[in-house]
C-alpha cells in the first residue's frame, strides 16, 4: 500500500521510486527537487503510521540556528494547511530532525493514509523553508567536492550526490 503511494507521488514529482534499498528502508520516492535530495515513504515508526520526509542540504551550510528552521516549520501555515490540520502532534514535534545536512520529518497518521497530492504539497514546502536557510546540494560531488560531476545514490545509509571517480573509490575500498 506504501508502494503504490510512492509511486503516485513520484509520478506527481516525475521522480523513481528507490526499493528498500533507499535512504529510508523502505520504498521510497527519491531524487533532487531543485537541487535539495529528497526521499518520501509511507512507513512505519515505532510501531506509528507515518510519512517520511527527508530533505538534504549542503553540509555545513545553513545560515540559521536548527532550532529556528525547526521553529519555521512548526508553525508554518501552509503545512497545516497542505496536511489539512490545524496542529501538529507533540510526537511529531519531538521526531521533527534538522540536522548538519538535512531534515527528517513525519507525518503521522491513524486510519487514512496521506494522499500523494498532499504529500507533494508538503515536500514543496519543506523545499521552500529549507531555500531560505540552507544551500542547494547541486550537482557537486560531496565527497571530492568536484563541480558539476555527482550523481544522487546511496553512500551507506545517506542519500548523497557522489562523482564516478568517489563511487569507484568506495568500491573497491568497500566502504
Ligand atoms: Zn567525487
């Protein structure tokens, strides 16, 4: 059922949908939105129905304290409004993650899963908040830091743009 969310959604976003091989375990939509990584899936945590949202930025490269950027997203009008709400539940405060390079964000739910349309309304957003404060991911390599030459993928757990040069590097050093 999460499979066939995400693939609307990624169809909304003219995305690929990433097997559980993704930066979230599970199936999810994965790719950049205007140069920021993201990945959405409908899932599970702790034992709670969710949707995941991650948004990657540049590490390093937010310009205003985390607990401001989580403040902006906690009261924005536009996400209450996207997820229909009219609060945001303390659990999901408390998970709400802005770390070095990103944000981890869940939208919990009971019985009706959130729809793909207001999922992309969410994520579009996210991206937007997270314009304001922090820098695009781009097409730079983050691991050499070549210009131009990464490629979003999987660098262990963490959705991350990487050069071909990084890739083979990491290969056969098997890491
Ligand atoms: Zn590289």
């Amino acid at each position: 059922m999460g499979t066939k969310r995400a693939r609307q959604l990624a169809g909304l976003l003219n995305l690929p949908v990433l097997p559980k091989s993704g930066p979230l375990l599970d199936a999810s939509v994965t790719g950049p939105l205007d140069g920021y990584p993201i990945a959405v899936a409908w899932n599970q945590r702790q034992r709670q129905s969710t949707v995941t949202f991650l948004v990657r930025f540049k590490k390093g490269s937010l310009k205003v304290p985390p607990a401001e950027l989580r403040e902006r997203i906690l009261s924005s009008p536009e996400i209450l409004r996207a997820m229909d709400r009219t609060s945001i539940s303390g659990s999901e405060k408390k998970a709400l993650t802005v770390a070095s390079d990103g944000i981890l964000v869940y939208w919990d739910y009971a019985f009706r899963a959130p729809a793909p349309e207001a999922a992309a309304s969410v994520l579009r957003i996210l991206v937007t908040l997270i314009k304001d404060a922090a820098t695009p991911v781009g097409s730079d390599c983050e691991v050499c830091g070549s210009a131009g030459a990464g490629e979003l993928g999987m660098v262990g757990r963490a959705l991350t743009s990487i050069c071909a040069g990084c890739r083979e590097r990491m290969a056969t050093t098997g890491s």
